[in-house]
C-alpha cells in the first residue's frame, strides 16, 4: 500500500505533502493551489458530503449502529421516526396498555460531546481508526 501511494503522488488524504497540518489547513491550501475555489465555505461542504458519502456505509453496516437510528439514513427522517412512535403508541392503546412519552430537544447536542470520547467510541465500536479517525480528530478541533 506504501508504494501505491508512493506512485499516486499527491495524495492529501494520508498527508504525503504536510503531516502536521489539521483538515481546516489541508483544505484552506488545496482550495488555493489545486482548485481555485476562493470560497472555503464551499469546498469544505462539498468535503464533507464526500466524507460523509464513504463513511455512511461503513457505519450502517456495523452490528453496532442501532435500528432505531433515522437521521442521516436515506429513507428515513423525523417523520419516520415520529410515524414508528405514534404506532407504538396506538398499538399500546389498542391493546389497552400505558404508554409514556418524553420529548427531548437534542439540536444543541453535538456541541456538548466530548470529541476523544466520540472518537475513541468510533475507533472501538465501528472500526474507524487510523487515518480517518485522526482526520475526523483533527476535523473537529475548534468546533
């Protein structure tokens, strides 16, 4: 794998130019050499879909990613989600059982997570180590 890489070139994936810069640097420089986008704002979303377009597979395959999850799922939305209760609900009532619901706004959630644990927790349960995990690492800071 070293050598492909070596034959590639260029490879700003895995560093090959600058090992010491974050993701936010990386990209601020290709944007400015290899693309002539001025706009970071634009390219950093486009990144991002990429990322996201190679690593949601990879989650949705793991025993570990929950059934029960809607966002980010193709087919899936808070609708979806809204529709599974409302039947759990119903189907409680039919059959005369309680049923308790609590509401929790969760918008503001991500800015409370502790990153290393996010990414330790991916490393462990969904084998996103290495590479990735130190560029998801370095996406992160400062967020």
């Amino acid at each position: 794998m070293v050598n492909i890489r070596k034959n590639l070139g260029l490879c700003p994936q895995h560093n090959v130019l600058f090992d010491t810069l974050t993701v936010h640097e990386h990209l601020t420089f290709f944007a400015k050499v290899n693309t002539g986008i001025s706009n970071l704002t634009t390219f950093s979303k486009v990144l991002e879909r990429l990322a996201l377009s190679r690593l949601r597979p990879h989650l949705l395959q793991s025993p570990n990613f929950s059934r029960f999850q809607s966002a980010y799922r193709h087919g899936h939305s808070t609708q979806t989600a809204l529709i599974h209760v409302m039947n759990q609900v119903y189907s409680a009532a039919d059959s005369k059982s309680a049923s308790i619901l609590v509401g929790l706004d969760l918008t503001a959630a991500f800015d409370t997570i502790h990153h290393d644990v996010l990414i330790t927790r991916l490393c462990a349960q969904f084998s996103v180590c290495d590479v990735v995990s130190a560029w998801l690492r370095s996406y992160l800071v400062g967020r």
